[in-house]
C-alpha cells in the first residue's frame, strides 16, 4: 500500500479540493478521505475497506458521487473513503475503523464528511464510526421493513438500477439499430452476487427479465436458458461466494470471473450489469462485449483510457453515478415521505425520468449516454462552484 497518486490528470478545476492521508502505526491503520468538490453541499461518500485500494480510486470514486449529487441536484458534495485492510478479518477490522474514526471525527462533527457504507463495510460498521466520534444520532436510521426477506435499505440501489434498465429497454429503438428478439426475456449478465447483486437478481426475476449469468470472487456461471435465481439465494445462504461451485444445471458455462462479461460475444445477451470493483471494462475486454447496453449497479466501472471512446463502440455505456443513485435518493428523500412506497416511487420517478432525458439527448447530440451525463453535471456544477466564488469575494472584500 502506498500514498502515492500516479495519474496527475485527475486534478481539475472541479477538484479535488482536499486529500487527507491517514497513518496511525500503532494501531497499523492507513487510510484516505478524498474530498472531491462542496459546492452542493457537506461532502458524502462511503467508507470501502479493503487491501488493494489506491489513492487515484478514491479520487475517482469521490468524483462519481460529486457528478451523482449534481446530476440528480441533492444538496451534496462528492468524497469517498478508503482503508486498506481485510473485511473478513473481523477482529482487525473493528480495530482499523475505531482508528479511522478516531482520526476522521473533526471532520464529521465540523459537517466536512459523512461517511456512509460501502465495498468491505455496512451499516452497523458505519454506526460504530459515528458512536466513536459521539454522534450515533447522526448514523443513517434502519427502516426496519424488508422485501423478499431482504432489508428495504438493500434494495433501494437494486431497483434504481432496474429502472434504468427498463427505461432503457422500453426506448431501445431510440437507442440501437441492431435488430432486437421481441420473443425473447431480455437477457442479463450480473457481476458481483452481494447484498445489492442478490438484491438485483430478484427484481429482474420478478420483472420478467432473464438472468442469464452471475460471478463472486470465486467465478463465474453462465446458463444460456436462464439461471434458477431461487436456487442461487438458496446456495447464497448456504455457501456464501462460493454458491457459483455448487450451483448445477443441464448447460451451465463456468469462467473465471475476469471473463464473465466477454461470454457476450459468444452468446446473445441484452444487459450487463457491472456491480463490483472498477476498471471492469477495459481495453483488454470492451472489443468482446457484444450487449446491446451496459447498466452499472457499481462505480466507475469504466477504465479511464476507454472513456473518451465510448461512443465508437456498438453498446449502449450508461453512466454508473445514474444508474446507480437508488440509494442516495432513498436518504434524500426519507425524511418527508410517508412510506417506503413513496421512496421507492420517488426512486423510480427521478431515475427513470433522468434515463429517459439522457436518451434523448445524447441522441440528439450524437454522443454516448456516458459523456452526456457528464458534460450535463458539469454544468449544474459549475453554476454553483460560481455561486460559491462569489460569495468568497464578497468575503474577501469585507476583510
């Protein structure tokens, strides 16, 4: 592990406007907050735990969340955090977020950072930080309903993505001129079978989609009639990561998980979903990707090198800090609805309608849905970064 930023390019005038390293040797804790931009708001990111983050991710990340508050207009501001270490290593992990904690506490109670979960975190590790800086009262609050014995609070990025993906089928001659199978389920490729993947594996059984493929850490599996997603849950339960070495079926296709995604080349399939860690699509696999969209339930999915040229290839690449916002609209809006159906329907309202405009004009402008949906929260940002440097002239003249 190292502090070292390798891409300077990630640096613009959006930001970001503050990077502190955190190093506590006495208790082996190494971690960094990346504050991506204010302009909208206190900062908001999660907290991802794990041993091969670097410094150029997180400021990646940060940036994600900075361009999803902006797009969907919630009063935030973009950050993430990062601590190097192994989430399945309990007894340690407990030790590294009580230091990270301890360390990040000005920032919290000075409203510069929330923290929220993330990869190798949940919530209860989130109330452990804010019970250590003496502000448990500020921890997000569970609802305390569930949805196919899932907790609600999981399932809110879940559907978000899911109503992208049917606002998306439902223009897909807006969007592509291959020749689309009206007879057939759409068919879904699926990374990353977690809380939000296992989530996303039931709302696109119960819509009628097909779910055709699915990867852990420890493989992948691909049945080409569809996956059996109660016998997936079921193994979930019993085998954790390793449910992808005891799922059986008459024509099932096991890879390794680096190759899920390029089994769309050889096998038709509407959907891929990334839903785990970045870079995923890259140049070493984006000319085998044959789906007509890619619509990720994960953050910056995307390698860097590839963005630019998004618009070349015969897929759809939907920004993830869209698709995904399911959850930060929950939070957004939790306080004034009066049930979890007017969250899920304000879920529905605002990504669908957010889709549906990207469509059209990207189209209009003859570019990816990616580099619209960028451009777009570039500039809602910049009127209030002006705004901002305003009022600090104004400041600077006072004094």
């Amino acid at each position: 592990m190292n502090f070292e930023i390798s891409d300077t390019s990630l640096f613009d005038d959006i930001g970001p406007e503050k990077i502190l390293f955190l190093n506590n040797s006495d208790m082996d804790m190494k971690a960094i907050l990346v504050i991506d931009n204010s302009s909208y708001g206190t900062p908001a990111g999660g907290v991802r735990l794990a041993p091969d983050i670097t410094v150029d991710e997180m400021i990646r990340l940060a940036r994600a969340m900075t361009f999803k508050f902006s797009s969907y207009k919630v009063p935030a501001g973009g950050a993430k955090a990062g601590i190097w270490g192994n989430p399945l290593d309990i007894e340690k992990k407990e030790v590294l977020l009580t230091s990270f904690a301890d360390s990040i506490a000005p920032f919290i109670k000075n409203y510069l950072y929330y923290p929220g979960p993330d990869m190798g975190t949940d919530d209860n590790d989130i109330l452990r930080i804010f019970t250590i800086v003496g502000l448990p009262n500020l921890a997000p609050k569970k609802i305390g309903l569930f949805r196919h014995g899932v907790p609600i609070e999981e399932l809110f990025t879940g559907y978000g993505v899911v109503y992208c993906l049917e606002t998306i089928n439902n223009n897909l001659k807006k969007l592509t001129n291959k020749k689309l199978e009206k007879s057939q389920k759409p068919r879904v490729i699926l990374e990353g079978f977690g809380k939000v993947g296992a989530a996303l594996a039931m709302i696109i059984d119960e819509l009628g989609f097909k779910l055709n493929g699915i990867s852990t850490i420890n493989g992948a599996i691909f049945d080409e009639e569809g996956l059996n997603v109660a016998e997936l849950l079921k193994l979930k339960l019993n085998y954790g990561d390793d449910l992808v070495n005891h799922y059986e079926s008459r024509n099932l296709i096991k890879v390794p998980k680096e190759k899920l995604f390029e089994l769309s080349s050889e096998y038709p399939v509407e959907f891929i979903i990334p839903g785990a860690r970045p870079d995923v699509i890259n140049k070493n696999n984006i000319d085998m990707i044959k789906a007509i969209a890619i619509v990720p339930a994960a953050n910056i999915p995307y390698q860097k090198e590839i963005i630019e040229s998004l618009d070349e290839y015969e897929f759809i690449a939907f920004p993830d800090f869209i698709v995904n916002a399911g959850e930060v609209l929950a939070i957004y809006i939790s306080k004034a609805a009066k049930n979890t159906d007017e969250i899920f329907e304000y879920i529905k309202t605002k990504i669908s309608e957010k889709t549906m405009e990207i469509i059209q004009k990207a189209s209009e402008m003859n570019i990816s849905p990616y580099l619209y949906a960028v451009e777009d929260a570039k500039k809602a940002l910049k009127t209030k970064m002006k705004r901002k440097a305003k009022k600090l002239e104004k400041l600077n003249k006072r004094y």
